[in-house]
C-alpha cells in the first residue's frame, strides 16, 4: 500500500486498486510477456521505494538458459503516461540463482535489493541475493550465500527480513533434520571482510510444523515469525514464534 491508499500486487500481471466513490478501480500496471527478455510468473508480491517504484521477481522469463527462463527481478517506474518496466537482473548464470519463489524482495535504508531464489548457486539448492545500483543505472548483483542441501537447508522460496544491525533472516521449505527434511530457519551476518556468516536458528521436525515458504516477520525485540504450510498437531501447518 502507498501512502494515498492505493494497493498494489500481481496476478500474472503486477496491478494497482485504487479507491474510488462506488469501491475500486484496476489498473493493469504491466503485463508480462515471458519473452524476448521480459519476466513471466510474478508470483511474489511487491514492495515500493519512497519514489513509488515496485520492485519484484518473476519465477521464469528472462535468461533462457533454464527452459522456460530462470527468473527476473523487475521495477515498474512511473511515468506521465502510465508504468515503464525496467529488468534489473536475469538470472541464470553460471553460479547465479535461479526461480525466484513466492518471497517479496525487501529494500534497505541505501536502496539496496534483497531477495532469495528456489534454485540455482553452488550446488542448486538455492541463493540469497543482493543487487546495488552502480555507475550508469546498472545493477550488479552479489551471492551472499549458496544453499548446500541436507541439514543446510534447501529451496529458500521465502524472501527475508532485515533486523537494524543487517542481519538477514529466512527459511528453507526444505531440508533440516535428516528425519523429516522439513524446512528450517537461518540468519545471514555481514562481516567486515564483505563475507556473511550462515547460522541454524531453527530445524523443523514435523511437530512443530514442515515446509515454511512464506516471509517472516519481525518485531521490535527481535522475535520472528511465520507459518508453516503442513506439520503441527493436525498437520495442517502452524503459525509459530522463534524467540532470540
């Protein structure tokens, strides 16, 4: 939501409501093509920046190195005369993540773009990403953690959030604990080196829940929380809190 009340979101397209006297009215900011560079399958939401550009991802599209496309992440800016799609990334380099997930991107106080991809890295499993505006409106991009798999986590379909001291924090919808490969919860540090530091805070059993794939949420006192899509007493899934 921007600061008039206007609500914005994707469906195959990336769209906007705005209220009106008799209730809202749509507009179709951009409708993807899925070729010829641009993104298809904006599954994620969107975020906005104080100039009210929306930023997202789209699970194929863009590089066609993966089949169908390996993802894009976009910025809608606006114009006089309606939206202009900017593609700030494709993925699908030889080491770059691949099929951006349900997760919405998150931007920090330098406008700087986070994000996380299903696939792709090191061994496949996954990526957690940064991309900076550099010289001449490019963006580059940085590979702040390539997912290994098995008790590491795989597939971070999920975006993160970012504490004040810029600590990273998500989850994997899979892998863990070697007994069930429910999912779990990590944090990213940053070190002085430019390098991040991975930590478990948490492996799913089961239990307690399986298969996180939506964005945390934090308070002001550091407790995280989310849901899990399966798992729990009756195995449909739980909403938990992860306290420090």
């Amino acid at each position: 939501m921007d600061n008039a009340g206007n609500l914005f979101g994707t469906a195959h397209v990336a769209f906007e409501l705005s209220p009106c006297t008799d209730g809202w009215k749509e507009t179709v900011l951009h409708d993807f093509a899925g070729q010829h560079g641009d993104g298809e399958g904006p599954f994620a939401g969107v975020i906005l920046d104080t100039a009210g550009n929306v930023y997202g991802t789209t699970e194929m599209g863009g590089n066609p190195r993966c089949g169908g496309g390996c993802g894009t992440v976009y910025q809608l800016q606006p114009t006089s005369g309606g939206w202009k799609e900017h593609i700030l990334h494709d993925f699908g380099a030889i080491g770059d993540g691949a099929v951006p997930g349900v997760g919405a991107l998150i931007l920090d106080s330098a406008g700087n773009l986070y994000g996380t991809t299903g696939g792709g890295g090191t061994t496949g499993n996954g990526t957690v990403f940064k991309l900076t505006l550099g010289a001449s409106s490019r963006w580059k991009e940085t590979i702040l953690h390539s997912f290994t798999g098995g008790a590491n986590g795989i597939e971070p379909t999920a975006g993160v959030v970012m504490d004040k001291a810029d600590n990273l924090y998500g989850t994997t919808s899979a892998g863990g604990t070697n007994s069930c490969g429910c999912g779990l919860i990590y944090k990213l540090a940053p070190a002085s080196n430019g390098k991040w530091t991975y930590t478990v805070l948490h492996r799913f059993a089961g239990f307690d829940g399986a298969g996180p794939n939506a964005n945390l949420i934090m308070d002001s006192k550091g407790n995280l929380y989310g849901t899990t899509t399966t798992g729990g007493a009756g195995g449909y899934g739980v909403a938990f809190e992860l306290t420090p």
